[in-house]
C-alpha cells in the first residue's frame, strides 16, 4: 500500500523521546509504529488496549481507606521523616526502575 498522507502532530518531547528509544530497540521506525496503531484503530473500531488509571495498592489508596486511616499513614510518614527515615526521589525512581528490569515505564 502507498504511503503519501501526511500526518501532523503535536506531542511531549519526553515521550517522544522514551517512545523512540523503545522503537529503536525493536526495529521499528516511529512512522511504522503510529501505521501500526492506526490500522488497529480500524480493525478494532476503537483504542486497541484498555485506558485505565492505574491501580494504586489498597494500603496507600487514599480512596479506599477512612479518614482515621489516611491520618494513621500520614503520621506515619511523618515519624519516618522525623527519624530520618528517608530516601531521595532520585534514589527512589531509581530503585523501582532498576526492578522494572524491561526499562518500560
């Protein structure tokens, strides 16, 4: 099939940037990927995954716990803060990203 339509678009630069390097990884030009991802659009009639938020823990899901509870969690940050208890950010991101081992995020 010919490839001559032109298609525009705006997007964040951090993603198109994460989103190249994964392609790169696969082989696959980014042209190649959104023809991909529009030719499922069309076999599937719609987004062809699910778009969901994602599933935070019950233990730290502010929505499924009481008020009594948030209080209890917050305290308990607190305390830790307090003891020094703590890690940095970058430190962090970097822990969850290293047991990611695939590096998709």
């Amino acid at each position: 099939m010919e490839k001559n339509a032109t298609l525009n678009i705006r997007i964040n630069p951090d993603v198109k940037k994460s989103a190249e390097t994964v392609l790169s990884r696969l082989g696959v030009p980014m042209a190649t990927a959104i023809d991909m991802f529009l030719k499922q659009v069309t076999l599937t009639g719609g987004i062809p995954f699910a778009i969901t938020l994602p599933k935070a823990p019950e233990s730290v899901n502010a929505d499924m716990m009481s008020v009594s509870q948030i209080r209890d969690k917050l305290a308990e940050g607190l305390s830790d803060v307090e003891r020094g208890k703590v890690r940095s950010a970058r430190e962090s991101f970097k822990r969850f990203k290293d047991s990611h081992s695939d590096g998709a995020l």
